[in-house]
C-alpha cells in the first residue's frame, strides 16, 4: 500500500473538526490557537451528528465531556459572529471545500470508533447546533 494511511477517501480523518477550525482561527484574528478552534469545531460537528440522527445523544456528551475534560473550551462567541448579515463561520464551508479541491468531504463520526464522510452539510442545522453548544455551555457554567 502506498500513501498516507491517515488519508484514506476523500475526507481526512486528522481535518475531524477542521473546517470550523480554519475559519474561527482567521475570524479570531488568532486569538483561539489551532488546537483550541479544532476542538471547538469538533464540537460544532458532534452536536450537528446529533441532531441529524448520526450519533446517539449518549455518544455526543460523553465525546463532549472529554473534549472538556482535557482542557478545551467547547465555544467561542465568534461562531455567532455575523457580518454582511450573514454568519462568517459559514464562509468556512465554501473555503474548505476550496481547499480539498472543488468537492466538500467533511468526516463525521456517528459513534465513537467509526467515521464517515458526507458531501454536504444543512446551514440552518449548522447554525442550531452552534445555538445549542451555546447554550450547553451557559447551562454548565451556571
């Protein structure tokens, strides 16, 4: 077998989390480090797998839980950041399906251990479920 075994299809599975990422880094103007906007854009998709019906309510908190208990923040407010009416984080989407080359292939996970790719993604249900991580944060620090 040649190339990267870390590359198989078309999604990546080490962008898991990524195409949030890139974006948040760039409208944070830096502030939220690579490491930090990863595990807020894996929160972005667990909570989306969620609520689509790819992943059990169980999985997706448990997920959650860990991302915070080794230390990362899980939301930002510059997800909610809007500018020309429109959210910025959804820029992302089109920007990273320009970075992997024309096609969008964002890697999932539906339940802890296995992966898959989808080729698109529902705005409406992207931006709902940054409404909830919000909110799951503001619950947790009350």
């Amino acid at each position: 077998p040649s190339g990267d075994p870390y590359e198989l299809g078309s999604a990546r599975p080490l962008d898991y989390g990524h195409w949030v990422a890139h974006k948040l880094e760039q409208i944070s103007a830096f502030r939220i480090g690579h490491g930090e906007a990863v595990a807020i854009g894996m929160a972005v998709d667990l909570i989306y797998s969620k609520r689509i019906g790819l992943m059990s309510s169980e999985d997706c908190e448990r997920a959650l839980s860990l991302i915070e208990a080794v230390g990362f923040d899980i939301y930002d407010s510059e997800l909610h950041r809007i500018e020309g009416g429109r959210s910025v984080i959804l820029h992302g989407l089109e920007e990273f399906r320009e970075h992997l080359g024309g096609k969008l292939t964002i890697t999932f996970v539906p339940e802890i251990g296995r992966k898959i790719e989808l080729n698109e993604m529902d705005e409406a249900e992207v931006l709902e479920s940054i409404d909830e991580l919000k909110g799951r944060v503001e619950a947790h620090c009350k």
